[in-house]
DNA sequence: GGATTATTTCTCGACAGTCGAGAAAATCAG
DNA sequence: CTGATTTTCTCGACTGTCGAGAAATAATCC
C-alpha cells in the first residue's frame, strides 16, 4: 500500500535533492542548484534559505569570480553541523573514526582485537569506551554526532532502523544489538551494514558519478578468509537499493566440506582462505576449519602453485569455480551485471581466474547475454570508509530534511 | 539520482490512491475513502470529483443505508470507462480474455498451437487476427482498450515499456516484440509478464489484502514441463516488487544433464518433467530432452514410484533435491519467505516432498531462521489470471492519474 | 407530527509549496 | 560614468491539502 503524499513531503523530497547536489559538487552557485537538481529559481531561493536558517548549510565567504555580472555566491555545507562516527570491526582489529558533516576525516585510532573471545558483553563495552574517548579526544559531546556508521562481515538486520549484528564470523551467531546498545545516550542514527554491502556503495556512487551515466547494477565480492557480497541496483524510484545477501553461505555442492558455520557446501567453505588450504593440503574436507589463516600461509601455497604444484593449484582452481557457480547463481536470479573484486584474497586472482570463468560459464542467462565483465579493484579498506560516509551521510541528509518540517 | 516532487505529483499520487482503495473494495462512500487512504475529507471531494468528470469512476445511484444520518453516497469505478485484454500464452494454448475496468470477464476463447512451430512470424499474425476478433465480438473498438497484458513462460525483458520475449520454451531464443508488434495502431499499454511472476503477484494481493498484514515478501513456483519462479516483495516505499528470476535455468548440478536450454545442470534438467522422465527410465542425462512430456507418462512413472519403483521414486527425489538446493540458494539471495507451489507438477508433491525437503535444509540461513514453508496452491491458471488483473489494472491506474494533470 | 440527533457530504478560508517573470544587485567593459 | 551582462531575489499566480463548520438528510424521541 502506498502512502499519501503532501506539499510538506514535496519540500522535504525537494529539500534532499538539493542536499545531495550540494554534497556531490561540494560548493554550487543558486543557479547551479537550480540546473542541477532541475527546480526553479524560486524554490531554490527557498529551500536554500530555509537551511541556511537551520545552520545546515552557508554561504561561502569569498565570491572568487572572474565573469561578467553579478558575482555568484556559493553555497556550501557547513562542516561543523554535525559529526559522523564510522566503525569498522574486522577480524583483528576496530577502527574508530570521526569525520565531520561535509566527510572530511578527522580523526582515527585502531584498537587490537585478542583472539581469545572474551564474548559480545566484553565487546561492548570497549566498543562504547572507544565511542566516548573518540569524542573527548576532539571535545565534541554526544549530541552532536549524528550517526554511528559501523560495518562488519556477517549477516546484518535488514530492517530500516535495526542495527543487529545476526551472524559474523567474529562473534559467530551471538547476536549484537548495536541500535539497543546506543540508544539511551546517543540521539543519532546508529547503522550497522555488512562491509561487502559498503563496497558496492561505494563503487555504485562512483559509477553513478562517472560522466558516461546510465548504471543499473553491480555487485561486489569481497575475498579473505571469508566471502562477502553486495549487490546495488538501481530502483524503480531512481533510488540506490543496496543489499548484502548471504552469499558466502549459499550453498556450493555438497563436496565443499564443512563450513565454519557448521553447515556442509557452503562457497566459503571452498573459497574462503580456509577451504582453500585445506583442500591444498588434503585435509579430510569434514576438518573442522582453521580459526584464522595467516596470509603468509596462503602466499607459500599460492607461490607452490604457481610453480606448478599440483594440489596447490587444485585447490586455487576449485575455489575459482565455487566462486564461479555462485556467481553464475546469483546473476540468474538478478540480471547481468559487472563484478568487482576486492579483498586480501585479490592477490591470488590469477590462480582463481581460470575456475572462476569456467564456473560462470554455466547458465542460460549468460549465454544471452553474454558474460559479465570481471575486474579486480583494490584498496578494499578505503571502498568500504567511502560507503559508510555515503551512506550516514545521506541518512542524515534525509533527517535533516524531515527534521524542516517538524 | 532521485527526481523532483511538485504539487502536481502530490495529486497524481492521492488520486492512484483513491483509485487503489476503490478498486479494493468495489465501492466505498466518501468518507470510507477519507478513512482508507488518510486524506482529509475536503482533498477526497476534491479529488472523486476530478475522477468522476473524468468518467472513470461514478456515484451509485441507489443509496441503501439503514443508518441514521445523511445516506452515504457511494462511489465506484465506471466498467464501461474502458477494456483490458488478457492474453495467456501456453504450449499449447492461448487464451485470450476481455474484461471490463472493474475486472470482470465479458469474453473469452483458446486457440490452439499446433505443436509444428511455424514460428514467430506466423504467432504474431494469428495473435494480433484474434485480439481483432476479440474486440469484434464485443463490438468494441481498439482505442476502447486501456491495455493488453501478455503472459508466457520464461525470459521477459524486465524494463519498464519493453515487452519484448527474450527466450522462452515455446519460441526458444526467437524474440518476439510485442510492443513492436502493436505499436502502431494500439494506443493502450502492452506489458508483457512471465506467468510465475503473475502468480506471485496474485499471491502477493491475496496475503496484503488478508487481515492479519504485515506481508513482506513470498516466492511462488510453478513446476511442469519447465519450472517457473516468481517473488513478491515490498518495497521501501511501500510498493510491490514482483520479478520473474531465471530459476529454471539456474545452476543446479553438473550431474543434472542436458537441459532444453542447451546448457547443462539446470534446476530444470532434474526437476522438469523430461527430466523426471529421464532420470527414471534411466536414459543418459546428456540425451536432448523430449520436446514434449505427455502428463499421462507422468502420471504413469508417479504411481510406479508409488508402488516402491526404485528408479521411479529416484527421479522424484532427484527432482524435490534440485528444487530444494534452488530454493536454498535463492533464499541465501533474498530472504526467508514462504513458498508456495502450484502447477500441473503439485501432484507429484508427496513424491517431491522428501528431497525438497533435505534439498532445502542445507543453509546457514536456513539454520538461523528456520526452514520456510511451503505449501501447495493449486488453481494456477486462475492465479495467472488474477495477476494479470492486479498488474493491469493497477498501470491503468496510474496512467488515468497521471493524465488527469495533462 | 415536529423537534432533535446523528451522520455524511460539501464548501470555504488558511496554509504550504512551486513556478515564471521581472526587478534588483553587482560586476565588468568601454 | 554608463551600459551590458549575469546572478540573485521577490512577487503574484497557481495547485494542492487540511480543518472547521455549514448544509443535507434520515432515524429517533416525545
């Protein structure tokens, strides 16, 4: 059932359109605004002023124009209007930033994560520990943090609102309510997104970005010692729909092994560093999976590979095609699209590549449409920063033009 | 990048509302509109009488009330404000229905499809000669018709406008155009659907006009001679979002054989009716599949594997396997929903049961949440039919709104 | 049977928003 | 200094929604 519009919806709609254009471009003049978001003069002087009385937005100081007529001036968001913090759990280690409301970072620190899993309770408080020495370090109270942006691997909530952490390979099936966690104290948005689903933001920004236009969708598959996907796709409404399905646990072939989930089949369990090193060592595939694999690990393996070493490359190859197959599955149930891959398991591509194309080599779909363009992208760490501002940052973009109304 | 609101739009929405709500209920009075979609009861007067000059919808003229006050005056959509053509495209039969705006059905003939498939040339003439007829009959003419929806099994170009047959077990890889094919003389809409997908789509209705709500999402499969999968879920704003995945034709195994799509380990090349058939008599999975599988062969090989046929009840679970490795694979995608079953194959479901059953508990997911249900839905040709309705009418809806402004 | 009451529909004025046109502002060229 | 040029700002017209209250109308009460 749809829901029923108003002329306050159509100035809160509009209100975001411009937002948006203003943080795309950084600094736009009136008429730019204008042309940019295709409303009228008018409407522009409007909404402009509007936010300019919240504090959200400013006019730049200096006028820099060489033309002819009246000089132009430029509206900017005004970065101290708010501030974001981004969190990224991963295997080791958290990363705590802090950047300001037009994205500019401002401050970050690491903090090791031991191995010896003291549990989610333990987790949490450090993790709220962090959160308050993150803003004492740049005197900044609570209320003026507008999101909480955090990402890890594993299965996420998908519900608007929710931020529950359901499975990840960190905390296994302990589930962690990060919304429940902040919610007395902090008044912003706490989001918490899967980092794969951050990398095909990111990437879909860009592309939405690019001058040649017209993307549809992508997806992204992150490799490591698990796998991680996102796929984006551009909606009915023109909007960015942008979802992390449980693809490292879709099920492969019986023949993969056990999964560190405990199911039998799963594409990680072939794919993921540890399914990788157990079949190059011939382990019995029903071993229970290595709690971590060092990376020199895997380069001593792929280096025996890649001088020839028969199980080695074995083992390269069938992670390719489990990789492969699932890809192939996927694209049968979305439509084609180009994959990009990132994560630390990129430096072996060339040992995946052949039983990668082999295993996406096998669907109707494909031999329509043809296959779909395969490219490796590095700098995952970075990808995954830039969806969580892209994100939090239109989170409260949209906040910010709701909140005009009330 | 999303687009800009006006005032203009805020009406065009409204009126598809007071639209949608009236279509639900056959005839509401005034301030059962107000209620229904939450507009103020001055915006209701505002809105039924644009509609009612417009002619497409009417005050009933009996006013039957027992209550108290001022009768209720109730409003209905006006039958003869236009006509939809329903066309359902089978193996081996097509059926072409008219119906009226309100959705009730004013005629209706099959033509039957010689199986010596002269190909798409020749369909496309007797397909646009018996929608002439149809109009004929009822004395219409073409301009009268708000839209003619066109189901067929298979591959459907899923851009909105296009209805252009992609690949499809009746034509193969032949495209057929069918905006193309109507363009010139046809001012109504051509959409064109794959028949699961209107299954789900009518599924997907039924369980959000049902009172217990809270609808998220549902997958219907049709199993026969190819096997056909649609899902229906709500979108963020509200909307429904049915697409028609390439199931069939998704990877299943290697070990599936030959599929009709010339691929190899299809969901269909085990689950299909050849390739039941073929598991069970035994003959080499690389065999090209029987172009057409009578159900009385069927129905023969389902009592053997009744009567303890080992081969027999081999086939069947091979086949329930590969539905339910599918269904797994494409919730690890989606999400957890039911699944409903319908088509000629549901009287196989006791013999398919066992092995979709272990076919599906292979997940993490699955494990999380527990497994999905399944039940069977039988009328599907009825279902196909309502879907058509619901899609039709619904972009018929739209257009009227959206022309009330020009 | 007439007054009352309950209920629904309709209408009016207030308010919010967008838009186009043109006035005002501000700079540069000559 | 004047005029050209470009950008910004402002005003009135238009469209739309909303709340309140008037108008309509049938059942009920006495």
């Amino acid at each position: 059932m749809l829901t029923k519009s108003s002329t306050e919806l159509v100035r809160q709609q509009n209100s975001t359109l411009v937002l948006a254009a203003l943080r795309r471009a950084r600094n736009l003049s009136h008429t730019e605004i204008s042309a940019a978001t295709g409303l009228a003069s008018a409407t522009v002087s409007a909404i402009t002023a509007e936010l300019e009385r919240a504090g959200v937005i400013a006019k730049a100081e200096q006028h820099v124009q060489g033309g002819r007529g009246r000089p132009r001036v430029l509206f900017t968001p005004r970065r101290d209007c708010g501030y974001v913090i981004v969190v990224r759990i991963s295997s080791d280690v958290v990363q705590y930033s802090l950047t300001d409301y037009g994205g500019t970072l401002l401050d970050r620190f690491e903090e090791g994560r031991n191995h010896d899993q003291r549990g989610t309770a333990a987790f949490a408080q450090t993790f709220v520990d962090a959160l308050e020495r993150l803003l004492q370090r740049s005197r900044l109270t609570r209320d003026r943090v507008l999101a909480v942006s955090i990402s890890s691997k594993g299965l996420v909530d998908a519900d608007t609102g929710a931020a529950r952490l359901l499975w990840s390979p960190v905390f296994g099936s302990e589930q962690l309510d990060f919304a429940a966690l902040l919610a007395p104290d902090w008044r912003g948005e706490v989001m918490l997104n899967n980092e794969t689903l951050l990398v095909a933001q990111a990437l879909a920004a860009q592309a939405e970005r690019a001058p040649e236009g017209g993307f549809r969708s992508l997806a992204a598959i992150s490799l490591g010692h698990s796998i991680g996907l996102g796929v984006a796709r551009k909606g009915r409404f023109g909007e960015m729909d942008v979802t992390a399905p449980n693809f490292g646990h879709m099920l492969h072939a019986p023949s993969a092994g056990l999964c560190r989930c405990g199911a039998y089949g799963c594409i990680e369990a072939a794919a993921g560093f540890y399914g990788i090193l157990r079949a190059a060592f011939e382990v019995p595939p029903d071993t229970i999976p290595a709690k971590f694999v060092p990376i020199a690990e895997m380069d001593k393996i792929a280096a025996s590979a890649r001088q020839g070493h028969r199980m080695a490359g074995y083992a390269f190859r069938q992670a390719g095609l489990a990789l492969g197959n699932g890809i192939s599955r996927m694209l049968s149930l979305y439509e084609r699209m180009p994959i990009y891959v990132t994560g630390p398991g990129t430096r072996y591509f060339d040992l995946l590549r052949g039983g990668l194309e082999e295993g996406v080599s096998q669907s109707l779909q494909l031999r329509l449409q043809g296959a779909p363009e395969i490219s490796v992208v590095l700098d995952e760490q970075r990808l995954v920063f830039d969806g969580h501002l892209e994100r939090a940052l239109g989170v409260i973009d949209g906040d910010i033009a709701a909140a005009g109304q009330a």
